[in-house]
C-alpha cells in the first residue's frame, strides 16, 4: 500500500507510484506523459485515446494502441474523417480496439468536424487553455492531483461548442496532463520537468 507519495522504482529512481505498476506504465511515464504535444493529428489522437479511455484503465488502452493507430489510419485527421460507413463496421468489428459504438462515433464525428478547422487550429485551441505553471502548487502525492481543474472545464467547454463529442472536462484535464500542458508528475518524481 502506498501513501501516495513518489515511490522507487526498478533502477532506483523515485517516479509517481501509478507509474509502477507495469513495464508499459513505466515507459510511458518515463517518455510520454507529461512532455509537451503538438500538432493537430497528435493532438486529435490523444483527444481520442482519452476519450475511449473514460470508464476503462489506461493501461488497457495503452496496450491497445498499435491496433487503435492501425483502425484508425494513425489517426491522421483528414483520412478519418473520410471513413464510410463501411469503416464504421470495421471498426465496430475490430478486436483491436475498444469497441464502444458511442466512443467510435464520437472519434469519427470529432474527425470530421476537425477537418474543416485551419491547420493549427486544435494546438492552438487546447494549448490556450494550459495554466500559468507558476499558478499551480507541485504536487507532493497523488491526493495533490485533482481530476478536473478550471481550466480543464473551460477547455471542454471550448471544444464542445466547436462541435467535439466525449470531451467533458475529466477527459480535457486527462489530455492537459498526458500532453504537457500541465506537470502533475510528483515533486520527488524523476520525470518531473525543471
């Protein structure tokens, strides 16, 4: 059992204790979470992933991206907002992926309304929503890291009224963290960003 604080891992370095768990969780702790994405694709398969994460374990979703990458034509803006309603089938059918009908709309819908944006335009969306980090304490443990902040609800709020589906402000903080534009990585963590 664990008080929440940075724990030592395999090679001896402090990292978040959800971090521990597993090798993935490691390695996605260690290289992905927390740094900073960009670009509309990337941003938009993050978007997606988190959105077919809500109810799951990340982990279930972590080890299924290759087949969602794959379903999902890398989840490249413009091709899969050109999917028919035969992708749509496809999908519903691939084991690969998670197949929940209102999570798959929700990435086909979000695609298609994206398409129409400027390029930029999601970066430049989502990034306008990150924090002053100098406004946000460090986290010390885990009951120091909220699952919906203020600027997470408005961020939801903004993609919501630009047509996006499964974006609720739970989703939009996830995102936040998984991309960088917030360092919730424990203050004793050795991926915490100076």
């Amino acid at each position: 059992m664990t008080d929440g604080t940075a724990l030592v891992g395999p090679d001896g370095a402090l990292r978040c204790p959800w971090a521990l768990s597993t090798a993935d969780y490691v390695t996605y702790h260690d290289e992905e979470w927390g740094r900073p994405v960009h670009g509309d694709d990337a941003l938009y398969e993050r978007l997606s992933l988190e959105a077919f994460q809500s109810g799951l374990s990340w982990i279930t979703i972590l080890r299924r991206r290759p087949g969602f990458r794959t379903a999902f034509s890398d989840f490249k803006i413009a091709a899969v907002a050109a999917f028919t309603d035969e992708d749509r089938a496809r999908l519903l059918a691939d084991p690969g992926i998670i197949r929940n009908r209102a999570k798959i709309d929700a990435t086909l819908a979000n695609a298609r309304v994206l398409a129409g944006w400027s390029p930029g335009e999601l970066d430049e969306l989502i990034w306008s929503h990150a924090p002053d980090p100098a406004s946000r304490p460090v986290p010390k443990t885990l009951a120091d890291v909220p699952a919906v902040t203020p600027e997470s609800t408005a961020l939801s709020k903004a993609l919501k009224r630009r047509g996006l589906r499964f974006v609720g402000p739970t989703t939009a903080y996830a995102l936040m963290q998984a991309c960088g534009l917030v360092d919730d990585h424990l203050a004793a963590c050795a991926a915490r960003r100076a």
